[in-house]
C-alpha cells in the first residue's frame, strides 16, 4: 500500500523505460522495533501506539499514520508518514514498552526506498529474487525479506501497478543501478 | 548429393528466403530451417574436423545429440564457439564457421594425425607422461596444446546481454512431443496449472515426423490440434527453445531459453535467459535418442542417423543423399527408407542384423520392392570426405567383402535410448531394460522432494513407452497419479484411438561384424567428437580399465560436449561383452547438468561489468570522488586511500596527511566500521562470551576495546565497545568484519545461547561517522559546539551523546592514530552535512582529509594491530601482545578452552615485535622472511615474517612489524630479510610502538 507521506517525498532520481518507471524516495522515517510479536502485552501496546494491529508473518499493514511490517517474529519496521510522528511514535513506544524486553531504533538513515512503477513490475521482481511473485502467492499486504541480484532487500505492493523496494543504504548506487539494467527495453517478456 | 525437396519441409515457410555464410561462402536456407537443415539442402555434408585425428566428419544427427557439426558463430563481440549447428535456428545473416582444422576445412593439416593414429591409442594423454622423460616438455605438450580445444575463445567482450528469470510453476511438462504435449493436455483439463517446455523451436518431437495416424488424422495434424488447444488454455504456459538443463532438490529446475531469434528480431534485448524454476511436479517427457551402430567407417560424412535423416527429410524437405544404404537392427530405420523411397530417392538396400523381421513396416518395404539383406553388416564404409559405397558383409565373421554397394549416404539404427539424464540428477536410479535395449527410470527409487515424495514422473519414450499405442496408455496413467497427488477432480482422460501398427522386435547387436579384425575396430568410432574406436575400448579394457568410470576417463568416451548421447550405451555394451557381464552390472557413469551446454553468459546473467559485484558506498563517497580519493576496496566498500592533489603521488598524499594530522588536525571517513547494537537484560553477559576480554563492568558512557576470537581461539575482529545505556551496548567491528561478527552474534544466540534476552541489531549504515584526529580536534569540536568535550568532561575512552554543530550526535574518545581524537557519529542523513561543516569550520586549524594509508601509518608507528595484517587466522591475541585483553576472571567465552590448550602457550610461539632497518631509508617488503644466520636451503632459519611495514613520515624512517618465533627475546637483536637472492636487509628488533610510546599524545 502507498506510504501517504505528508508534503512531498523526496524524488532522489529516477529512470523510465518503455515498461518501468523507477523512482528512490528519500524522506521517509523509518523505525525497527524488536520484542516478542507473540506477547499479548507487546501486541497491544504496538497496537495502541500504532493505531494498527501487528501484521501476520510476511505482510504488512497501514494505519492513517504509517505502514508496519513484518520483518520476523521478533521484529517490526515502521514507515512513518511525518516527521513529527515518527519522533512521537518512538517516543510512545519507549515509555511504553519499558520493562518489556524490547528494543527502539531510529533506522531513517540505514536504508534507501525505491517505488517501481508499471504493469511489468512482477517481471522485473523475478528477474533476481527467488520470491514467488505470482498474484496467489504476492498480492495486496504481502511483505517479503529476500534478495534482488546480489543485494538484500524487502518489498511489497504499492499499488496494482506497483512496488516499494528498500535495501540497504550503502547498496543503493548499485540497486539502482540493477533496476534500471533490468527495466531496460526489450528485456522484460510478460510472463505473469 | 543432398538437397532440397520440394514435397515435404513441414516447418518450412518457402517465401521467406533467409541468406547466411559458412566458412564465408553466401548460402540460401528458408525459415523454420536449422543451421544444419540450411547445411544440408546446399549439399554441404561436410561441416567439421574431428577433436583427435581431425577426420572429416558430417552431420549424425538432427537435435542436441549431434557431436560433429560444432561451429562458431557470428564474430567480433558476438562470437560464439562450439555450437552445435542441428540446435540453431537459421536467421538471416548467420555466420557460421567450421571448426578444428588447421588450414581449410577441406584441407586440413592436422588430418596427418590419422596417420599416426597408433600414437595417439586410449590413453595417450596419461601416456605422454610416462617417457622418455624429456618428450612431454618438447614434444607431446606442444603438439597436444595446439591440438586441444574444439573452437577459439572469444577476443572481444561478449556485447550480447543476459538475465535470470525465477519462477514458481506448479507442473512443470518437459518435452513437448507425442508424450508431453499429451500429459500437458490431459493435466490441464483437470485444473492443474502446467508448463510445458521444449528445447526445439516447434512442438511434436519426432512424432511430427511420423506416419501412423490418431483418431483418423495423420499424426502430425492431431499434434497440431493439441497445439492449438494448448495454446488457447487458460492454465496452461508453453515455452519453446526452452532447454532443461538440470533438476537439483525438492522440485528445483535450471533451464536455459534460447532468445536468439527475437534478439535478432529486435523483440528481445536478451540473448539467453537462464531460469530457475521451482516446481511442484516434473513431469520428464524427454524422449529418446537413436544410436549409432558401430562399423568401420561410421564417422564418414553422409553416414548419419535414420531419426535424423527422417527429420532432415520430413521437417526442412532436405534429402540425405541420392541413394542411400539403411543398416538398422530394429524397425525405426525402416520408416526413413519408406519415406526416401517414397519421395523419389533410391535406397538399393536394407541391411538388417537381425535373423528375420515382420510387422507392417516390413510389409510396406517387401511390397515397395526394397532389397532387404537380413543377417548381414556393414564390413566398411569407402569414401574420405563422402560416402561411395559399403562393403556388404556377413554379421558374423571377420568382414570379408560379399559385395560393394555404390551409394552416397547410409543411415543407421542402433536402437533408441530413452532420455533419462534429467532422472539421474537428482538421485533417481536407473535399471538395465534387455528387452528395450536401454536404461530407464526404476520407479521404485525416485527423486523424492522434502516431504519425501516422488516429484518426477516419467511418460512416453522416456520412459520406455516407444510405440504410440504405449505412450497413450503410459500418459494415461502418470496422470491419473498426479491428479490423485493434487486432488483434483476426477476428469476422464480422453480416448483416443492409434492407428495399429505392427512392429517388428528389435535385437540388440551393436557393431559389425561380429569378429571384425583390428585393423576394421581401429576405424569402428564409438564416440564421434572424442574420436574413440573400438579399438581404443579394447586396449584400456584390456590394459585393467575395467570399471565404466575408468573406462571413461581413460579413453575420453563420452566425456566431450554432447557427453555421450550417442556413445555411453554403445561403450557400455562393449564393456560388458568384454567382461562378460550384464550391463546392469557394469553400471553407468554419472549424468550430471547440464544437459546440453549453455553459454556461460547464461551463466552470468547481468552479473558483468558494473554489476558484477556490489559495491557499498558510504554517504560522502561522492565527496570523496570529487576531491581526488585513490580509492581501496575494503570489503565491499571502497574508501578513500589518499586523496591527492595536483602533482602529487601516492607516497607524497599519505606522508602529508600523515604530517598534518600529526601537527594539525586530520578527518576521516570511519562509516564503514561495522556498528552492532546489543540490548537487552542479558546483553553484558552476552558479551562477556562474545569477546575475551570483561564488558559487563564496562560504565555507562565509557567505551573499551575489545577482541574477538573464534572456538580455535584465533583472533578474528576487534574494536570498540561502548555502552550507550545499563542493557544497551554499541559494538563496533572492521570495516570488513561488520557482516561476518553481526552473523557470528545471532548464530551464537539462536543456536547456543537462545535463552539470553538480548537483541542484536546491525545499524551500520543508520550512522555516518567521522573521526576527527589531532592535537587541534579539540579545539575544533568546542567551535562546532553543542557539547562539553573538555578533558575533565570528556576522558580517554569517554562516551558523550547530545547535539554538535546542532546535529544529533555521538562522540567517542577514541583513538587509532595515537592522536588527541574523537569518532563523531551521526545518522546518514546528516553526515554530508557535519562533514561539510567540519571542514568549513576547521579550515582555520588546518584541517584536511586523511586516507585509510595513513591512518595506517600512524596505527602503526603507534603499534596498533590490524585484523588482517597482524592476524591471519592462527593468530591468538597472545602472540600479539594483548594478553591484557583477554579475561583470566570469566568463566567462559568464545576461545577460552581453545586458548588453554598446550600448543597456544608454548613460549617459541611467534610474538609480534617491531623492526627497524639500519642505516637504510628503504621500505621492508610486506610478508617478507624473517631469518636469523643467514639464507639457508631447508629454511630452517626462518624465525617469522613481516606483517606490516610502511614509511614512517613522522620519524622519517621505515618501520615495520613481523611476528618472530619467541619474539620477546629477541629484542635488540638483529635479524635479516632476503630481498631477493643478492640482497638481505638488516634490522634491529624492538617492541613494536615506535611513536610516543606512553600515549601523552592521545590522552592529552
């Protein structure tokens, strides 16, 4: 689902191709929260501060105010639609998660967004991840941990028409690099 | 001569004319051609040199078995070596070249090996070796490296692109002939979602050209119906010039899709898609293959399969020859010779080695009027570069002549094996079938997937169902089975009714004749591209290679790139005649992927050029870049060596940051350092097992520098660990290390030490950090302001956290440079920022950038160790003077029982010391030998080597570290390092800190 960010995200660079639109987005805060998904506590604090239940295992969901994901079941990343309410959710989430065995930590530098754009979007996922793209297996919510070429990322729908990626931050010269390489015309066969 | 005829070519579009070179002459083929079809319709039987003797050889086949016709293709950056000619597609344009020859194709030099064929018997390459001993060196390596190698190698960058494609596909059909396109058919029906793949450019496999009828058509027609019905299916995905190359575990399939045709038709950027498929079911309809029978003279251009020939004829209307001599032992052969006659060609005689035949195939022979010659074989095939005749003679017996039969090509049978090379990949057994004449699958060992079920099935020629009738009720089976693995519904399979053909029993006689003599085994080929005879597989049986492995390493039967196809079964009924054994006794060599070969630009995919490897940057690479790094790959980062300015060399750039950081102020991109955070109650404990030396007494707020060893008790990471809060720790690593320790973390604590309550988080890339360096860094952070860094504040070893130039920051007192210095971290977003405004506001104290060499200059004149050059993983932190740092209190951790071992504490261990040359300026070469008494033969005064050496700018003089045996009584002492044979250094050894050894400078 789209990250309704307030004010503009930032378009760090982009590329188009005949079938891809590529773009990196900068400017959106990110959170990682570890603790145990299966304790009730834990389940209804995240839910309280977040105004959204924890996802199941590989998916991801929205609130008004940001996406949570799945990460494993010890971990949680939280895209944060402002500024401002990123700092109040850390915030929230420190005092109230104290006592409980957890962790709090501001990632917002640590990695790159990027958001593919276009109906052979699925083509250009499978060119290097081992994850089943098909629509019955990745649809709406699902969130996947893989690996796209030779570098880790994650990623889930944005629309029907598109995906936000993210790696890590040093990777992303290289990534963009490989999206690009993969989009470009006459190498992507609709096969989805 | 072979030519074009114009009533058959099925896949023929005769108004598209396509043009394409062979050895640079300008030819005519027609779409749907192969290279080898466009070949043969311009009469060129002709079209390779063998790998060995270089005799000339002709196309034997029409698909993936073929091993003679390897050409190479295109040029420049678009050359391609060793492509078999019978698997290309013709486009316009093609340039094909032949291949193995010295000279021209017709003239070949190397043809003077045949001569001297007696030098070159079944393992001659191992005999080279033997003697005289002087004849590898001047004589066998030279005449073998100039022989060995089918096509040249490539001179320019391939210009072609490549890519992977992963998939998950529910059934996945592979073969798309009678058999496949069936299963297919009939799976689908049911719901289940199929695949369908073949390597061919059309569906229906041989079927395509065959005669019998189904369900009142022709069989071709009905493939045709199915084709279409397949096509209009929802659930069903056909890929053609789709090879499966390999099945590896639990349903996993590489293949390889030739996009040739669209590349050239400009519908693909793509040349060859490599696909990794994961599937649920396999179903293998891959067929079978025709073998040769083994004659002398087999190898002769215009000598090719009956399979092969029918297609030639039936596909691209191509004509073996005017008149062609049949020698078969089973009936297929007979259905190309009706067909030849049929279309006008001459076929003077049949030579059966079977007693007798009967069926209704016979029946149309007999009726044609065909001679057929029963009990009979071939004694020799005359002719050099085409065939002229056959010498007629009787199957049993040693080869007398009977009669010379004129002729201009010959067709052969051997007998079909079924395709089970994609079977045995993943574990499946193969069984013998005397009947068949051939291995097939053993249903009762399968590959089985990780729930411990069968994920292959085997249906038509594959699986040994060779007669239509056969391969309906074989379809009809797997599939009720698979509907039955997948719940589907009960869906009636269709009926369908073959046309009854009766056929006659094959027999299982290979070669001819019987007793043929030496001198007809020495030109009976067995393996066409390896140039193996009989006569080989006689003298390495009878020299002991009795085991089939041996047998094909000694003789290299079936080791060339079609890997045997045609001659394994040959070779090993060979063997077993010879030993006297069933074949399932003799057994079979392995089958491994891949099936056919592939490019290794497949293989590659994008991975090339800028791609080839990630490369990490940090978040003022670009900053960097424009002004002047010399970059060094460190891990996957690069980082900026020395930056220099107009004028200056390397050496020049590091002495002046050395210098300036020294007496001015320095600053240093330190992001790449590995940043660990680990929290949780248990953290302290955690880390007390992580690293030797006793964290958790470690002050909030204070950091410690830490080590790391494996189980064996080597050093393996260092750094700093502070500790940012009572549970939460921050770990610092190499920059190399980073991934290697947060791994080495979580193992330990999901494997070992699950119960702790710690989190561990990489945050690496969260933090861009800068070490600013230099007895005016003070002076430099009070002028950024925000935080209280005076001495009394903020100690050695201090940690502060708060706002510096109103950016959110973390400021460490630490120091590798031996320097008054603080490591800034700040999150990644800001880090161009702070750097920026370090430099504009310490451009008043002199500020300027320093590389990863002089940091490492100045770690070293301080005698600071590198993981890496000090340590090489059988480096104990003992050896390297940081005893200090490993705990005598704890209990445990990782590398204590390893470090109590007798060996680690033996006092002739090395130890790490300095070195300082006398008298010289000249820099120690790095790794060099330490010795002690001079050079001597059996190096038994090698007392250690050198693991660090630079020139010290700041005592204008080289310095270096080595680890010496018993290191710590040497100093003082002086010791030699060999140049090279003239030259020895002298140096004097000292304790390894060559600059202010008491650390005033860093705790100013």
């Amino acid at each position: 689902m789209m990250l309704k960010v307030t004010g503009k995200m930032i378009e760090v660079r982009k590329y188009n191709s005949k079938d891809i639109r590529i773009k990196e987005l900068g400017g959106v805060p990110m959170l990682t929260v570890r603790g145990d998904l299966s304790n009730k506590r834990f389940q209804t604090i995240i839910a309280k501060t977040c105004d959204v239940r924890i996802p199941k295992p590989l998916n991801i969901k929205s609130s008004k105010n940001l996406s949570l994901a799945w990460m494993s079941p010890d971990e949680l990343l939280i895209f944060s639609f402002s500024g401002a309410f990123h700092e109040k959710t850390q915030k929230g989430l420190d005092s109230a998660l104290k006592g409980l065995h957890s962790l709090i930590l501001d990632v917002s530098g640590a990695r790159s967004l990027f958001l593919v754009e276009g109906i052979l979007w699925r083509e250009l996922l499978a060119k290097g991840s081992p994850v089943d793209v098909r629509q019955s297996s990745f649809a709406k919510d699902a969130f996947r941990r893989t690996r796209i070429g030779q570098v880790s990322v994650a990623f889930w729908m944005a629309s029907d028409n598109s995906v936000y990626i993210i790696c890590g931050r040093s990777h992303s010269d290289f990534f963009y690099d490989w999206l690009c390489n993969a989009a470009s015309d006459g190498s992507l066969t609709k096969y989805f | 001569m072979s030519t074009r005829i114009s009533k058959a070519g099925r896949l023929l579009d005769r108004n598209k004319r396509l043009s394409f070179t062979f050895n640079g002459r300008n030819l005519f083929g027609f779409q749907g051609d192969t290279l080898a079809s466009a070949l043969l319709a311009n009469d060129q039987v002709l079209v390779g040199r063998s790998f060995k003797y270089h005799r000339p050889r002709g196309f034997v086949s029409s698909g993936v078995d073929e091993p003679n016709a390897l050409m190479s293709l295109g040029h420049g950056g678009n050359f391609e070596p060793n492509r078999s000619a019978t698997t290309v597609e013709l486009v316009d344009g093609i340039e094909a070249v032949s291949q193995n020859h010295l000279g021209s194709l017709d003239w070949d030099l190397g043809f003077i090996n045949n001569f001297f064929a007696k030098i070159f018997p079944a393992g001659f390459y191992y005999k080279t070796f033997m003697k005289p001993r002087f004849a590898w060196k001047h004589l066998f390596e030279p005449i073998i490296r100039n022989a060995a190698g089918l096509g040249r190698a490539p001179s320019l960058p391939d210009e072609a692109a490549y890519d992977y494609f992963y998939a998950h596909v529910d059934i996945l059909v592979i073969g798309a002939g009678m058999a496949g396109l069936l299963a297919t058919y009939e799976l689908a029906k049911s719901g289940l979602k199929v695949t369908l793949v073949e390597q061919k450019h059309y569906l229906g496999g041989y079927a395509l050209s065959d005669d019998f009828e189904v369900d009142g058509v022709a069989v071709p027609k009905w493939l045709e119906n199915i084709e279409k019905k397949l096509i209009d299916s929802d659930n069903v995905q056909i890929k053609k010039n789709f090879t499966a190359i390999g099945v590896h575990d639990h349903g996993y399939l590489i293949g390889c899709e030739n996009l040739e045709v669209a590349e050239k038709m400009g519908r693909s950027s793509i040349r060859h898609r490599l696909w990794r498929l994961r599937t649920k079911q396999i179903v293998l309809a891959t067929g079978a293959i025709e073998r040769p029978l083994i004659f002398a003279g087999n190898d002769i251009p215009g000598v090719m399969l009956s399979s092969a020939a029918l297609d030639f004829y039936k596909l691209y209307g191509v004509s073996p020859g005017d008149r062609t001599v049949v020698v078969t032992n089973n009936d297929s052969a007979y259905l190309t010779a009706i067909n030849l006659y049929n279309a006008g060609l001459s076929v003077p005689v049949v030579i059966d080695v079977r007693e007798e035949s009967s069926g209704d195939l016979f029946e149309s022979l007999r009726s044609m009027g065909i001679r057929i010659e029963y009990g009979k074989g071939i004694a020799s095939v005359l002719g050099k570069k085409r065939v002229k005749a056959v010498e007629l003679c009787s199957l049993t017996g040693e080869g007398s002549v009977q009669e010379t039969i004129e002729c201009d090509s010959v067709i052969m049978s051997g007998g079909w094996s079924s395709a089970v090379h994609l079977w045995s990949h993943c574990g499946g057994r193969l069984i013998w079938n005397d009947q068949l004449d051939t291995f097939l699958p053993d249903a009762s060992k399968s590959p089985i997937d990780e729930n411990g079920e069968d994920f292959i099935a085997v249906v038509g020629a594959a699986s040994g169902s060779f007669w239509p009738s056969e391969v309906v009720q074989n379809v009809k089976q797997i599939v009720q089975k698979i509907q039955k693995k997948f719940k589907t519904s009960k869906v009636k399979s269709s009926s369908i009714s073959i046309q009854e053909i009766k056929y006659g029993d094959s027999n299982s006689k290979y070669f001819t004749p019987e007793g043929a003599s030496e001198k007809l085994k020495s030109k009976c080929f067995v393996d066409f591209q390896n140039d193996v005879k009989l006569s080989d597989l006689r003298l390495a049986t009878q020299e002991g290679y009795e085991s089939v492995e041996h047998l094909k390493r000694y003789t290299t039967l079936g080791m060339a790139t079609d890997q045997g196809k045609l001659s394994n079964i040959n070779g090993l009924k060979y063997l077993a005649d010879f030993l006297g054994r069933e074949i399932n006794e003799v057994g079979t060599t392995t089958f491994r992927p891949p099936y056919t070969p592939i490019s290794l630009g497949s293989i590659a995919g994008e991975a090339r050029k800028g791609l080839f490897k990630p490369v990490r940057k940090t978040t003022l690479h670009l900053w960097h870049e424009a002004n002047g790094a010399s970059w060094e790959p460190v891990g996957d980062w690069r980082r900026p060596y020395a930056y220099l300015k107009k004028n200056e060399t390397i050496e020049q750039a590091v002495s002046r940051e050395v210098t300036n950081t020294r007496n001015a102020l320095g600053i240093l991109d330190a992001s790449t350092l590995g940043k660990i955070i680990v929290s949780g109650p248990d953290a302290a404990n955690f880390l007390d097992l992580m690293y030797t030396n006793m964290i958790s007494t470690l002050q909030v707020g204070r950091c410690r520098y830490g080590l790391m060893c494996n189980e064996n008790g080597f050093l393996f990471d260092d750094g700093v660990v502070v500790r940012l809060a009572e549970e939460t720790f921050l770990c610092h690593t190499t920059t190399g290390g980073a991934d290697r320790v947060y791994s080495w973390m979580e193992e330990w604590h999901q494997t070992e030490w699950w119960n702790k309550r710690v989190f561990i988080q990489n945050v690496t890339e969260q933090f861009t950090q800068i070490t600013i360096a230099g007895p005016k860094s003070r002076l430099l952070l009070e002028e950024l302001g925000g935080l209280d860094v005076s001495r009394v504040s903020l100690k050695p070893l201090d940690y502060l956290e708060g706002e510096l130039a109103k950016i959110k920051a973390r400021v460490f007192r630490i120091s590798f440079s031996g320097e008054l210095s603080f490591e800034i971290a700040v999150p990644s977003q800001f880090g161009l920022e702070f750097w920026e405004k370090c430099l504009e506001t310490g451009s008043q104290f002199g500020i300027s950038p320093y590389g990863t060499e002089a940091l490492h200059v100045m770690r070293a004149e301080k005698g600071f160790i590198m993981i890496g050059d000090e340590t090489d993983g059988t480096v104990i932190p003992q050896d390297l003077n940081l005893g200090w740092a490993v705990s005598k209190k704890k209990k445990d951790f990782i590398g204590k029982r390893a470090q109590e071992r007798i060996f680690m504490n033996d006092p002739n261990r090395k130890t790490l010391v300095g070195l300082s040359l006398q008298n010289s300026s000249e820099k120690i070469p790095d790794g060099a030998s330490v010795i002690i008494g001079g050079v001597d033969q059996a190096n038994d005064n090698v007392i250690g080597h050198v693991t660090s050496t630079y020139f010290s700018p700041t005592l204008d003089k080289p310095i270096a570290m080595a680890l010496l045996k018993d290191g710590k009584n040497l100093l003082g002492r002086s010791i030699e390092i060999p140049v090279d044979s003239e030259k020895i250094l002298k140096a004097i050894v000292s304790e390894p800190k060559f600059y202010d050894a008491e650390g005033n400078r860093q705790n100013d």
